[in-house]
C-alpha cells in the first residue's frame, strides 16, 4: 500500500512539474536556468517512476 501512495505521489509531482514547465516557458522574462533546473527535476522524477514501475 504505501508502495503505491509513493508512486502516485511521484507521478503527481511529475504532472505539476509538466504543468509548471509549460507555465514558466509562456512567462516572458523567465530564466533559462530556472527552467533547465524545473526540467532537470521532470526528468529526475520520470526516471524514477520508470524505474519503480514493474
């Protein structure tokens, strides 16, 4: 049970990351950087949720 909290949790965070990503790129003025580090932590996330699942 908890297993599964932690991988719906996980793919969650990825969505809102997704959402977030999409959001700062409209944004004018925003920060490549900022916007390289957000999808640093997509990918981080997605990696995970990829290795967790069987």
């Amino acid at each position: 049970m908890a297993f599964d909290a932690h991988l719906e949790a996980l793919k969650r965070k990825h969505l809102a990351m997704s959402d977030a990503v999409e959001k700062a790129q409209r944004a004018p003025g925003i920060d490549d950087l900022q916007v390289a580090s957000m999808k640093k932590e997509k990918l981080r996330l997605k990696e995970e949720i990829t290795r967790l699942t069987p």
